[in-house]
C-alpha cells in the first residue's frame, strides 16, 4: 500500500480516516497539524509534524490528503493543496467502498467521496473536494474545485456548482441550476 499522510486533524479528519481504512488503499503514516498538537493522536494515528514537513515527505514518495473541513472559506484548504503541488507532492483521491460511482464519473486528485454517496452517470467532481456521507450527485453535474457537498445533500441532474462552494447538510439543488464561484447554501435550503 502506498504511505499516506493526512493534513490536518479536526473532526473532518475522523471520517476521512475512517473512509481510508475502509479503502485499503493506503497506509496513514501520521497526521500533520499545528506544533503544539505533535504528539497527540487521532483515531489511532500520531500527529508527527506541521506542514512545514510538507517538502521532507513530498521527497519520501507519500501521498497527501487535506483532512481539514471547509464550511465558509476554502482559501486554507487551497493554500495546502497549493503547498503539496509545489513541492512536487502527490494528493491521494479517496472513494468510500460503499460509494455507488456510475458509468463515466470523473474525480479530481485530493478529492474523497465519502460513504454512502451515490454519483450518477458523466458527472464530474474537480480537485480537492469533499463528497460528505450520503450525497447525491445525479447525472451531468458538475463540481468545480474546492468545493464541500455536505452530508445529505442532493443536486439534480445537469447542476452545476462553481469554485470554492459550499453546500449544506440536507441542501437540494434544482436541476440544471448554476451556482457561482463561492457561493454558500444553508442546510436544508432549496436551490430553484
């Protein structure tokens, strides 16, 4: 398995471990976080550095995933990305096994579907997203870079969501809508 290292250690980052492991893909060699977390652990994995260890790792061969949430700005989790790509780094695309991906769906690197999502047929995730636990994603939508698709979120057929988005719990977004760069939706809103 390839070594895998997670930046970030909040609550975001206990379910992505959780969708690691059940992957099994990857082995999570540790959790980069802020200097006065080193030592602590989450869910069984040691905070062994900050992302000033970035370029030492990026040298190793480790992959990278951003484990930190995203609620109303996505400028840190774009600033790591950035930093993880600058020094030559790989970010690791992570999909839940009880995810349902259809025919033609297509993932950018750094992003993790989370379980129980369901993306529909030819629809097309950007980088660094995260597909939070039972999402829907119907055919032909769209989603741009950066984005946060919360738990239980439903976009229909043809949406699309521009960069940097956020989208809540239990949202729904109306067929064929379009949403700009860094719009934000309220749990449980309707898009029409």
């Amino acid at each position: 398995m390839d070594k895998l290292l997670l930046i970030g250690g909040g609550g975001h980052a206990k379910s992505c471990i959780d969708v690691i492991e059940k992957e099994a893909k990857f082995e999570i060699v540790g959790i980069l976080d802020i200097e006065n977390r080193i030592g602590e652990t989450i869910c069984g994995y040691n905070i062994i550095g900050t992302d000033a260890d970035i370029p030492n790792y990026s040298k190793s061969g480790c992959f990278f995933l951003i484990s930190i949430g995203q609620i109303q700005s996505a400028d840190l989790r774009i600033n790591l990305f950035n930093k993880v790509k600058n020094y030559g780094g790989n970010l690791a695309t992570i999909i839940s096994p009880f995810a349902y991906l259809a025919k033609g769906v297509r993932l950018g690197e750094g992003t993790i579907i989370h379980h129980n999502v369901l993306i529909n047929s030819d629809a097309s995730v950007g980088k660094n997203c995260i597909i939070n636990s039972k999402s829907l994603i119907e055919h032909d939508c769209i989603i741009e870079d950066n984005c946060h698709i919360s738990v239980g979120a439903v976009l229909a057929g043809g949406s699309r969501i521009g960069k940097e988005s956020f989208i809540g719990a239990n949202a729904t977004i109306v067929n064929g809508k379009f949403l700009p760069q860094n719009s934000f939706v309220k749990a449980g809103a309707l898009v029409k």
